[in-house]
C-alpha cells in the first residue's frame, strides 16, 4: 500500500494535476475569505465553510478522475492487480493519496485562521467542527469520485459522472424544501452537505460522523468491489 | 512448477480459452505460438492473476492461484502485450516502484541490477514516455524481473525492437531460462523456435499441437512430401526431356528459371545424386540443388489451417 500510496502522491505533482488543484482550491478559498470575513470583519469561519462545501465539491473531482481511470487506460492495472499485492492495497493507496493531497490543501486555509486570530478572537469550536467537518465531506466527495473513476477508463467520464451525482448532491437540501413531509426529511437526513450544517454550528454530532465514515467505507468497499469483479468478466 | 488444468474462459458467449491443460517443468522455457486471437494473451492473463477463470485451475509452484493469489503472485513476473508503464515516471522512479511493490529489500541495487541486465542503465534518468518503443519494451521486460521471480510470463517480448536488440532480448531470455521457468509467447515464428525448449501451437482456443520445435517439423516432413528446387543451365526441352526420364519419381513445375520437383515419398531417397548423374550425362550442369526444409512455418500453418476447416 506505501508504494502505491507514494507513487499516486507524486504523480500528482509530477503531472499538473496536483498544481492545477492547488492553485483553483486556493483561489477559491482566497476569495471566499475575503468576501466573508475580511470585507465585512467577520471572526467566524462558519459561513466561509458552508459557502465552500457548495464550491469545493466541483474541483475535488480533478484529483479522483484519474485513478482508476488512467490505470485501465495504460493498461498499468496489468501491473498492479499481478503484483502480490492485495486490491485494498490499491484502492486504500490511491485514496489516501487523493485525501492527502486535500487535506494538504485544506492545511494552507489554516493561514487564514491565523490571520483572523491577529486581528480578534477565534471560536474555536466553531473552527475546529468546522475543519473537521469539511474534511469528512470531501473524503465522501472523494470516495465518490474514486468511485466513478473505478467504473471507466475515460477521465473525463469519470470526472462528469461524479459531477453529475455531486449537483444532485449539493441541491438536495433544496429539492427537500420542495417535497411534503416523509421525503423531505428523508432527503435531508440523506444529504451530505445538509449534515454538514452541524459541524458549521460547532456541533460534533457523532450520528454525524459516523454517517460520514459510512459513506465513506461504502464508495471505497464498492470500488474494491468493482475491481474485483473486473477479473471475472 | 506451472500446472494448468481444464482451463475454460468465456467472453459472454465466446469460448477464448477453451479446456487446455499442460505443464511447465522447472527452468524450461515455453513458447506459445498461434496466430491472433487465439487466446494466447487470455491464456497469460489467467496464469498472472490478472483475470480469473471460468472453470479450471492454475497452480504456479504448487500454489493454486485461486487459493492463494498473492502467494502464487509473489512468483511470477509478468511481461503483458501493453507494457504497463506510468509515462510521468524517470526508469528508475519506475523500476523502484515496482521493486517496492514487489517487497523487494534492497530496492536501488535490486533496480540497478535488472537494469544492467535489460540493458537499460543508460537511460534510468529519463522519462518514460520519452523513451522509444524498444525502450519502453525493455523497461517493462526490467520491471518484469523484479524481485527476481520464478516464474516469467512474457506477451510477445521482442515486439517494437530493432534486429540487433531482439538478439540480445533473445540471449536475455536464453540465459534467463537456467534459472527461471519461462513462458513467452509470439506469433512470429522464428522467435519461438529459437528459444523455447518446447512449443505449444494455440488456435482458437485449444492446444493444436505441443512438442519441441524439432519434433514439430520432423514429424510433419513424414506426413508431407519433400520438395526439391533445381536449377539447370539449359534449353528447357532438353531439362525436361531428362526430368521425365525419372518416371513417376516425381512431379515437377517450372518457376522462372527453375524447376520445383514435388517427390514421392518412396522414391526420395538419394534423388540428389541420381539427378546429377543424369544432368552430367546429357552435359548440362546443376547450378544448384536446394532441400526445402519444411519449418515450423508450415507446421503452423498447416495446424492452424486444419483447426478451420473443421
């Protein structure tokens, strides 16, 4: 797993890939932080973060299109699936470096904190929910997109397929307000981003987190699942 | 050390493989030879792991494949069509990787020896994807050796190489054969037979034929008559006129300037001689006299021909 783990990570930054992330994820987070707490001297990062996870959900899928996909494509999968290495060794290995290279990303947004803790008083609660929260997310945005990647040997495929579940996604907790009783709280208490509102409050809610590990587990055991299953056919 | 038994693999409703069974002794060297499609590619993928059978059973030094998958994974290493490399990746970024992935100890003296062997030292600091194709062939055969394996499965080795190079890849696998049990396939011939201790002729999916490249065409040349080219310095009535006086010993046709003489299978002994005598009575001189050797060429192609007609 360590070997495919430290390959998958460099290639990302010896590709564009990893750069062309960072840059958009960090553009994006600029602006947002400016918009929300610089220009009006907002303290909390609560409305930085939920403007965000509506956001951030459609750069993520750059850094999953790639994994399953481009091995196919390459035909590096004859490598992989023959080396004496068990499947969940690569599907762990290259999601980890997928969430690596994010939770990297996410670390540099720490300046900002820092930056609002020199000019006033930082919730931190409210912060850390927050971080921990958003980071749950993006490992089911993650999972998700890995996911998809698994099930074709196109990029591209891969990358507007998990977009198109990802808008359906984000728009849930709309299309809820929508629908009478039983399937709107259905639907909320499906939503990712809706639970996430939690977190944004400063509330660890543990049903939340474990929603959160579910689905996460889930994508990945189905993507083990698809690899295995590719041997068959 | 490689036992295959009734191997089945169906594509939907296409057989690809269709219930082979053979074995692999102990630092022999295989060759699979058949023409394209024939379920050679389908037959390695099985052998690696990397596709699994419809019914059957592999077992690589004792180990079922099934059973054990990452035991009997650890013994092979595997050369497909493709070779599967990351175009981002230096060589020796690649090489290393594999040897991590293989659980290789001592990974840059492991990666520098499979290098120096496959003769790809001079380019470990280059990309991949900037490598030629020969190149690329020879990273892929390198990182086949990795973690020194007992078992080699090689999809066509040579393909994209310069005649120079497929010497040396062949000398490689030669000498690599003394110590490892080595399947390669192909479908050029000459590749086979210049190798392999043994041959196992596919086609459409079955064992059209198994034995050593000698045998094959020995056995065939008693089956088939033997054809001999001549060429004589002459008027071709007066060839001909000598020719016929041979009787029923054979048939012949003109090619441009020679004759091609079909002979019976009874009356071909010592023919050479008694066509010298008769050309050098009626003064006209033999410029040459060739035994067409049958090849494993014909072998093939007779084989595989039949296997369609049926």
């Amino acid at each position: 797993m360590k070997a495919i783990f430290k390959r998958e990570l460099r290639s990302y930054f010896t590709t564009m890939l990893g750069y062309i992330f960072l840059t958009m994820f960090l553009v994006l987070t600029g602006v947002l932080f400016y918009l929300n707490n610089i220009y009006f001297g907002v303290t909390s990062v609560k409305n930085f973060f939920s403007l965000l996870t509506s956001w951030a959900v459609f750069i993520i899928p750059i850094l999953t299109m790639r994994l399953f996909a481009e091995d196919r494509k390459l035909k590096t999968d004859q490598l992989l699936m023959t080396a004496p290495v068990p499947v969940r060794s690569i599907v762990l290995g290259k999601f980890l470096a997928a969430g690596c290279v994010l939770a990297g990303a996410l670390a540099v947004t720490l300046i900002y904190v820092i930056v609002i803790s020199f000019f006033g008083t930082v919730n931190w609660a409210e912060t850390i929910s927050c971080y921990i929260g958003f980071l749950l997310l993006c490992g089911v945005v993650l999972a998700i997109g890995a996911f998809m990647s698994s099930l074709t040997d196109s990029q591209i495929v891969a990358a507007v397929s998990t977009y198109a579940i990802l808008i359906v996604t984000v728009f849930l907790g709309n299309i809820a307000a929508a629908l009478p009783d039983p399937f709107q709280s259905l639907l909320l208490w499906l939503s990712p981003t809706e639970r996430f509102l939690d977190f944004a409050m400063g509330i660890l809610d543990p049903s939340a987190l474990v929603y959160y590990i579910s689905l996460i587990a889930l994508f990945v055991f189905l993507t083990m699942n698809v690899m295995e299953r590719r041997r068959l056919s | 050390m490689i036992e295959v038994k009734e191997l089945v693999k169906h594509y939907g409703d296409k057989k690809a493989v269709d219930g082979i069974t053979f074995t692999v002794n102990d630092g022999e060297i295989l060759g699979f030879l058949g023409p394209n499609g024939a379920g050679k590619s389908t037959t390695m993928n099985m052998l690696t792991g990397y596709i699994s059978m419809t019914s059957g059973e592999i077992r690589i030094g004792g180990i079922d494949i099934i059973e054990d998958p990452i035991g009997a994974k650890r013994q092979i290493g595997y050369l497909p069509e493709q070779p599967p490399l990351y175009p981002e990746m230096t060589v020796s970024e690649y090489l290393c990787f594999v040897c991590e992935l293989k659980g290789v100890k001592d990974i840059q003296a492991h990666m520098k020896e499979i290098a120096a062997k496959t003769g790809v030292t001079g380019v470990l600091s280059r990309r991949v994807g900037n490598l030629s194709k020969g190149y690329r062939q020879r990273v892929g055969f390198a990182a086949a050796l990795a973690g020194d394996p007992k078992v080699l499965i090689l999809d066509e080795p040579t393909v994209g190489m310069d005649p120079n190079q497929i010497i040396e890849i062949r000398e490689l696998i030669r000498s690599l054969g003394k110590e490892h049990t080595v399947i390669l396939s192909s479908h050029i011939l000459s590749e086979i037979s210049a190798v392999s201790d043994r041959v196992l002729i596919m086609d459409n999916g079955k064992i059209a034929a198994e034995d050593t490249p000698e045998n094959l065409a020995r056995s065939e040349k008693r089956d088939t008559v033997k054809r001999m080219l001549i060429r004589i310095d002459g008027e071709s009535e007066q060839i001909e006129k000598v020719l016929d006086s041979f009787g029923d010993s054979f048939t012949y046709e003109r090619i441009n300037e020679d004759y091609e003489l079909t002979l019976n299978a009874d009356a071909a002994e010592d023919i050479g001689r008694k066509l010298f005598f008769a050309f050098a009575k009626a003064e006209l001189p033999i410029l040459m006299q060739k035994e067409e050797e049958v090849s494993l060429e014909d072998v093939f192609i007779e084989l595989t021909q039949k296997e369609e007609k049926r």
